[in-house]
C-alpha cells in the first residue's frame, strides 16, 4: 500500500470489512511496518469490535511476548504486520492471531503469499 494513501485504510475498511479480518499488502518491509503502526496510533479504536477486544485480551499474554516492540503494539489493538524481518515466532502469533479473528487488518508482503496458508 503506497504511504500517501495510509490515510484511506480506516475508511476502506469500515466500508468492506463486514466485520471481518482484512488482508492488506504492501510493496516493501517499511511500507508494510509504517501502515500497520500508523492504523495501530491513529485510527484503530473505531474499528475494533467487542469481540476482537475480548480475543485481544485473552491472548495479551502471548501479544506480550513477541520480541518486535512495534509488532507489539500493534497487536495489542488488533493490528498486524508481516514481512521477512518478522521472526519466526512472532510470525506465528500474528498468524494465530488473524486466523482466530482478533485482528482487524494485517498488513504484509508477498511473503505471506508464498509462504503461509492463512
């Protein structure tokens, strides 16, 4: 997704989410960090359903244990990134976390194309 139209995603996803996990790519790394952390600060609590906040709260501990401080943050209001520099294990959290739905967008690269069944 292209920085100058980071501004749009909320309302993109509020119009076809229906409520549900939305996929997000990005053409690099920083790209796909930058959006995902600019949705997590600015936008994020109004498209967070009561649902996703409960999941939220019941993995905190395993959101907590992800060794990437941005990755971090993000997931704790349900937003993700994933891209090559993501560990191996934070990958997996981040792909828990989207498959069970406690995330409203994960940003990533092809590399989630190629290489995870989500």
């Amino acid at each position: 997704f292209d920085k100058g139209l980071n501004w749009q995603i909320p309302k993109l996803i509020s119009q076809h989410s229906n409520g549900r996990p939305v996929l997000i790519f990005c053409a690099t790394r920083g790209s796909t960090t930058a959006a995902a952390l600019q949705l997590a600060r600015e936008s994020i609590k109004d498209l967070v359903s009561g649902e996703q906040r409960q999941l939220l709260q019941e993995h905190a501990r395993e959101i907590g244990a992800c060794q990437d401080k941005d990755l971090r943050e993000c997931l704790s209001v349900g937003v993700g990134f994933h891209h090559g520099q993501v560990g191996p294990q934070d990958r997996i959290i981040v792909e828990s976390l989207f498959v069970k739905r406690a995330l409203v967008a994960l940003f990533a690269t092809s590399t989630l194309a190629v290489g995870a069944n989500l």
